[in-house]
C-alpha cells in the first residue's frame, strides 16, 4: 500500500490520487492529513483514498488499524468492480469490461504495429427458444456455449456477453392495416427480437 503526506512540494496528495486514477492503481492509498481538516479528509476519500490518518494522531495501533482497513476497503473495492464487469449468468465479462480491454488493446497494436480481430457471435432463434421452451433453457443453452468458447480461448484472447439489445419492428395505418391485431401482427412480423409496440398519431396542421 502507499502511505502518501497531503503534501507533496509543489504538489498534493490530491494529484497524486488522481493519477493514480488515470493509472487504474489497484494498491490502496491512505493519506497523512492535519489534525482538523474535514474537508481535505473527504476530498482525498471522493479521489479515492482507502483512508486518511491525522498526522498528529499517528500511534502504532492506529497506524496498523488503518493499513488493515484500507487493505480490507480496497478487496472490497476491486471486488465490486469486478462483480459489475462480468455478466451474473456466464461469468463473462460484460459490455463494460470488453470496451475497456479493446481499447486497450487497440492501444497496444498502435504502438506495436500489431493487429487484432473483434468478432461478433450472435444466437439466431434464440427467442424462439425462450418462448417454446423457457428462459431457464435458454440460460442453460447460454452456459453451455459459453463453457465451449472458454474452452478454446487463450490468453490474450477475451470473450464478453453483450448487454441486452432490442429490435424495433414498425407498421403504418393504412398501409399496413386498419385494426390493432393487425397492425400488432405487422409489427411483429417486421421485427426479430423483442417485442416493443409503439403507437402514435400524426394530427394534420394547417
């Protein structure tokens, strides 16, 4: 871990703090404040700080409490993090988590010259699967081809699940009919996906 003093020269304890951001530093920071300084102590916690310690409260007990919970905070931290990056059903990660890995690796073929491949593997029928025989079917078949494609991946390789995306299917009146269940019909035909229904009025002007 890092014990940092508020001041450091010309700089702070701040600016270090939100380097340490830009850097994704995953090794907690407690930071050495004065005696009364409420509002430093909430300022370099907002930047991230696993704790703060008054510089004229430093025992040795206080000083080994405060490294236990700062260590103990940042688990905790990168733990969360963690858990909103994967997709609670596969173990992939999700959306989040693969745009930051392509963006890092798009980083590093910039520099080296190299290349990479991003595709994109998508299910068809898989509503169909859903509906004729239930989401937990359909979640058994998600695992299944998930545990495959983990299978023959290798590092640097990254598989994710994408969050959840919706297909908008669209009738007009008249053309393409002249009562609800019709129009609701043309609209699903027109559509893959999920069902997402609109209805609207255009009133003439003028």
């Amino acid at each position: 871990m890092f014990l940092v003093d508020y001041f450091l020269g010309r700089e702070t304890a701040c600016d270090f703090l939100k380097e340490a951001q830009r850097a994704h530093c995953e090794v907690p920071i407690v930071v050495l404040t004065g005696a009364d300084s409420p509002k430093i102590d909430g300022e370099v916690l907002e930047l991230g700080a696993a704790d703060f310690l008054p510089k004229d409260e430093i025992s040795l007990s206080l000083l080994e409490r405060t490294i236990r919970h700062a260590i103990r905070h940042k688990e905790s931290e990168l733990e969360h993090k963690k858990l909103v990056k994967r997709d609670p059903l596969t173990g992939l990660g999700n959306r989040l988590l693969f745009e930051e890995i392509l963006e890092s690796s798009l980083a590093r073929c910039k520099r080296s010259g190299g290349k990479l491949a991003v595709l994109f593997l998508d299910l068809d029928r898989f509503k169909e699967i859903n509906d004729s025989l239930g989401h937990s079917t359909g979640d058994l078949l998600l695992l299944l081809i998930s545990d495959r494609l983990k299978a023959v991946v290798r590092e640097p390789e990254f598989i994710a699940r994408m969050n959840i995306t919706t297909s908008v299917g669209v009738a007009l009146y008249p053309e393409n009919g002249d009562t609800p269940i019709k129009l609701m019909q043309k609209a699903d035909i027109a559509q893959p996906g999920s069902k997402l229904y609109c209805a609207g009025t255009r009133v003439p002007t003028g």
